[in-house]
C-alpha cells in the first residue's frame, strides 16, 4: 500500500499539478492535469497537514515559500514576483520546501502515527460493548495519556 506521504516529486510538483512550472495550473479546474481534482485538493491537504506539523523545522525561507503557495494559493509567476526571484528560482525553492516537508515525515512518522492512533481509538470506540471493561479503562487512561502529551500538558 502507498503511502500518503511519500516523495513529492512526482505528485504536486512535476506533473502537471498545481505547482507545475507550465501554466495553465492544473490546480485551477484541472485544466492540463491527467489525475483528478480530488486527488489534487487532497494532496494539498496532505502537505498542508505537513507544513502544520513541521513548519518549525523548516527555514524562514521555506516558511514562507509554504505560506504563499499552500496558504495563498500564489502560481509559480505569482511567488516569484512575489518573493523577488525567476519563476525558476520560485518553482525549485517551493519544489525543495515540499520535498523538505515529505522527507521530515518519512523520517518522523508523526502524521501516520496520529492518523494510526485515531484509527485504533475509533476501533476500540465501535467495539465497546464487546470489549472487557478493564481494557476499555486501561485504553481511556492511555488516551488521556496522549492527550495530556500531545496538548503539552504535564503527565
């Protein structure tokens, strides 16, 4: 099975997708695209999950390449002047600041990780009345737990 976040470059930025470097965008109405505008929105939502997990890690830079091109939906002419660059400069820097996005998450696991363990707790939520109380205890403890973790609340 593929996973949602392997190598970008491929996806988004070389086939014709939103971020292609020949206009017409394929992110408006799909025009010049040969995958569907559902698979396009959902990887923009894919790497903007990406951006809001591991936008820290990222340089300014790259922050604002982000911003600008997921946030404000800027096309590659749009960055560039935006940015004070060639469309060239502004397409290989929002290419790399993508790529930097899928390679943390290769590295880090955390998205497929939350999204494992919303998986396991929606499981454990429709088998309740199946499942021994104590376990149903043990797994509520834990899911405070992650919670309290995840939320930078002290354990």
């Amino acid at each position: 099975m593929r996973s949602i976040y392997e190598p970008v470059s491929r996806n988004l930025l070389d086939t014709g997708s939103a971020l292609s470097y020949n206009e017409p965008r394929c992110g408006v109405m799909g025009m010049g695209c040969d995958r569907g505008l559902d698979a396009i929105l959902l990887e923009r939502v894919r790497f903007g999950e990406l951006y809001d997990a591991y936008s820290p890690i990222l340089t300014e830079k790259q922050r604002e390449v982000c911003e600008l091109f997921l946030g404000e939906d800027l096309s590659v002419s749009e960055l560039g002047v935006t940015l004070g660059m060639s469309r060239q400069g502004a397409y290989d820097l929002a290419r790399r600041s993508l790529e930097r996005l899928g390679e943390i998450e290769r590295l880090l696991g955390l998205l497929e990780l939350q999204r494992a363990h919303k998986s396991l707790v929606s499981l454990i939520e429709e088998n309740r009345d199946i499942l021994p109380g104590e376990f149903l205890d043990r797994a509520r403890r834990f899911e405070g737990r992650m919670t309290s973790e995840r939320n930078g609340a002290d354990v």
